[in-house]
C-alpha cells in the first residue's frame, strides 16, 4: 500500500485551505488595522480642535466678565467707594448682574486701590492748583500715564470731584471716610449701541463655542467606544488557532512520514490517522467558518 500519494494529497490539500483562510485573516486583519488608525486619527484630531475651542471659548468668557464687570463697576463704583456698601447687598439689589462675590473681589480691590492712588496723587498737587473737569487733563497736567484700566481712572476721578467739600479741610486726603454724602451723580455705562452690539455678538459666540465644545466632546466619547470595541473583535485568535492546527494536523505531520517506506509503521493505521486528521482540519475549518457566518448574520 503505497500512501505517498495520499499524504502528497492531503499536504497539497491542506495548503491551498490554509492560504484560502489565512489569506482571509490577513486581508481582515489589515482592514481591521487601517480602520483603527483611522479613528485614532480622528481622535487627535478631534483632541486638536477641542483645545482649540475651549481656548477660544476661555478667550471669550474672559472678554465678556471683563466687560460685566466694567459695567458693574460704572453702575455701583460710587456705593462701593463713597458708601462701602458690601458688594453682597448690592448683588442682592441688583439681580441683573450675572457676577458672584468671588469674581468681582479682585476687581474691587484693583478699584479701591485706583482710588488710593487717584486720592494720593490729588494730595500732592500744589494749594493753589484747581483740579480740571476730567481725568485725562488731570493726569496731563501732572504727567501721569496710566498703562490700563484707564476708564476705572476716569469713573473714580470724577467721583473723587463730585465728592469733594466745598471747604476741604487739611485732613481730607487722609482718608476716604470723611467725604460728605451729598446726592449720588448718575454715571452712564461704559459702552454705546456700537458696543452693546459688540457684547451681543460675544454672547452669541460664546454660546456657539459652547455648542461646539459639548459636540465635539460627544463626538470624542463616541469614537472612543468605537475604538474600545476594536479589542473586543472576535474571531481573529481563533482563525489563527484554526490554522496552526491545520498546518500541524495536514502539513507538518504527514511531512515527516515522506517518503513513507512501505512495512516501516502499519501501513493501514498509518493510513486511518492522516485521513482522522485530515478530516478533523476541515471539520475545524468549518466549524470556525459557520461560527463567523453566524456571528456576521445574527440580529443583535
């Protein structure tokens, strides 16, 4: 019984079903690779334009809380100066201010400390000296620069003015608390309709960056789910087990028996085994095949 005919066969066999499957693996496998490169490009992407936004958006709600405050500042400067009503019982009067106590302390202090030194540099004018109608002659008159808040300069310069006592005494500059309470003058908001519209155009920014943040962030969690799902693709280690066994079972094991010298095993055993084998890889080979069948077909 010559049987290297058969195990020619079977080696033949099993290696065309092997590059059959393997070939559906890699090519599987490489579509499965270049998908998830995909997503995670997007994903750098998307990571790119978040900081992006969110820096424009920090941008914006900067703008706009400096622009709050000056109008806040323009409306209750003279109670907070003159008066030093807390700025919690103003918040409380005033519910159309969108500011808390911790966001308008350091602007008060930056406030109060104008004051200080708008009071400290009037000190030091000379007796005979009359102060002008407005801070910019003031300040050219002494030769004072001011590099910013130069509107908040302005609002408690004229504050300081309408203040002051007809009769100033020697002791008046010392301290803030001795101004007498005279009839609190209206001052206008820092702003026209230009800039109303300005602030206007702010808000609805800041709003769709807002808009843009909470989408992008949606898209981000989604596309991570995407790629958290790739490590739970199925099928792949079991089609490289499949073929491992298929080349053990039809091409390594009947290789070794080549060329198979009649009466050296029994022949008839020898024969019953790589057609056992044989016939295991390819109930293997279609078992993994109807599994990924019905996997793909299955409604979830």
């Amino acid at each position: 019984m010559d049987l290297n005919i058969l195990i020619s066969t079977i080696i033949t066999s099993t290696s065309a079903l092997v590059a059959i499957i393997g070939g559906f693996l890699v090519s599987r496998v490489i579509t499965l690779s270049g998908e998830k490169n995909a997503i995670i490009r997007r994903l750098r992407e998307i990571d790119n334009e978040l900081i992006a936004k969110k820096e424009m958006l920090d941008r914006v709600e900067l703008i706009l809380l400096e622009e709050d405050v000056d109008d806040f500042i323009a409306d209750h400067a003279e109670e907070i100066l003159m008066r030093k009503k807390p700025i919690k019982e103003i918040l409380e009067e005033d519910n159309s201010v969108d500011l808390t106590e911790d966001e308008l302390k350091p602007y008060i202090e930056k406030l109060s400390a104008i004051c200080e030194n708008l009071v400290d540099m009037i000190a030091r004018t000379g007796e005979d000296y009359t102060l002008p109608n407005n801070f910019d002659d003031f300040a050219k008159d002494n030769g004072i620069k001011v590099d910013e808040r130069k509107d908040w300069y302005e609002i408690v310069y004229q504050i300081i003015l309408n203040n002051l006592p007809k009769q100033p005494s020697p002791s008046f500059f010392g301290r803030m608390n001795l101004f007498p309470s005279i009839e609190v003058p209206v001052f206008p908001k820092l702003g026209s309709s230009v800039t109303a519209q300005i602030h206007h155009d702010r808000i609805k920014e800041r709003n769709n960056l807002e808009n843009e943040v909470r989408i992008l962030a949606g898209i981000k969690k989604e596309q991570g789910k995407i790629l958290k799902d790739y490590s739970k693709v199925s099928g792949l280690w079991e089609g490289l087990a499949v073929l491992i066994y298929a080349c053990v079972a039809g091409i390594a094991i009947p290789s070794t028996l080549l060329p198979y010298q009649l009466n050296t095993y029994d022949d008839t055993a020898t024969k019953h085994l790589l057609l056992i084998l044989f016939l295991s890889e390819l109930v293997v080979l279609f078992v993994y095949l109807g599994l990924s069948i019905y996997k793909l077909t299955k409604k979830d």
